[in-house]
C-alpha cells in the first residue's frame, strides 16, 4: 500500500467522523434573569427534567447584567440535552448555598421568593430544542 493511500484512506476516516461527530448537538441556552424589572446578579439558574424533577441535571450562574449562558453539545460531554425541563431560580447571601453554621443540619434559604427556587411551585417550564434558545426568567415580589 503506497503512502498515497493511505493518506486517502486517513483523510476520508476523519471526514467521516467529522460528519458522525461524537454525539448530537444539544441545545445552546442564553437567559436573562429578573426581579421586579431589576437584572439579578449570582443568581443559581438549574435546569430539571420534568421528566425527572428529583435530579438538578444542568445549572448556570448569572452575571452582573443578570444574563447566563450554557454551552451546546450533548449531555454527555456537559451541554444541556433537548427536552421538557423546569427550570428554578434562587440566590443566597453567600454566593452559593451554604449551611447556616456548622451546627445547623437546615440548607440557607434564598434570597428571592421561595416559589421560583422550588421545582414543584417554579412557573418556569421550557421546552429547549436544538440550537438557540433564549430564555428570560422574569420574577416578581422581591420588593418588601
């Protein structure tokens, strides 16, 4: 087998497995998070199946602007995968959930309304499909 060939033959293997890829590619997901019209910085943005609302499967942080952002690709290779989710919203006064002090068993309680970071009450269903989608996470009652 001369050089040539096997050159064809390595060149023609690697078109095929760009064209295959490693898995397909899942949803790319941008949002915007939101109380009472105000952008929410560090807010846990998490993505649940409603297929399966006890795991938390994909999550992103929001930035001072209040935007997230979570890549494509396949679950597998950490992207979000098509399909039904709820999605909930919280924030702590730490940053992320912390415990109240080493002698509490209780997790810290969000900083936002109670209803957007619990899965059963989160008015956020999504249906993400593959490409871009957009979501804007809108809350109300952060004013006392």
């Amino acid at each position: 087998m001369s050089a040539s060939s096997i050159r064809h033959g390595i060149v023609i293997l690697l078109g095929l497995a760009l064209l295959s890829g490693c898995g397909s590619e899942g949803p790319t997901v941008t949002g915007l998070v939101k109380l009472d019209g105000q952008p929410v910085d560090g807010a846990m943005v998490r993505f649940y199946r409603t297929t399966d609302a006890a795991e938390p499967a994909y999550h992103a942080v929001s930035g001072k602007d209040g935007t997230f952002q979570m890549p494509g690709g396949d679950a597998g290779h950490g992207g979000v995968p098509s399909g039904n989710f709820t999605v909930t919203v919280s924030k702590f006064k730490t940053g992320m959930m912390a415990m109240k002090s080493a002698k509490e068993a209780a997790p810290e309680a969000s900083i936002l309304p109670a209803k957007y970071a619990d899965v059963n009450r989160s008015p956020f269903k999504h249906v993400l499909k593959a490409g871009s989608n957009h979501l804007e996470l809108a809350m109300e009652g952060g004013k006392k």
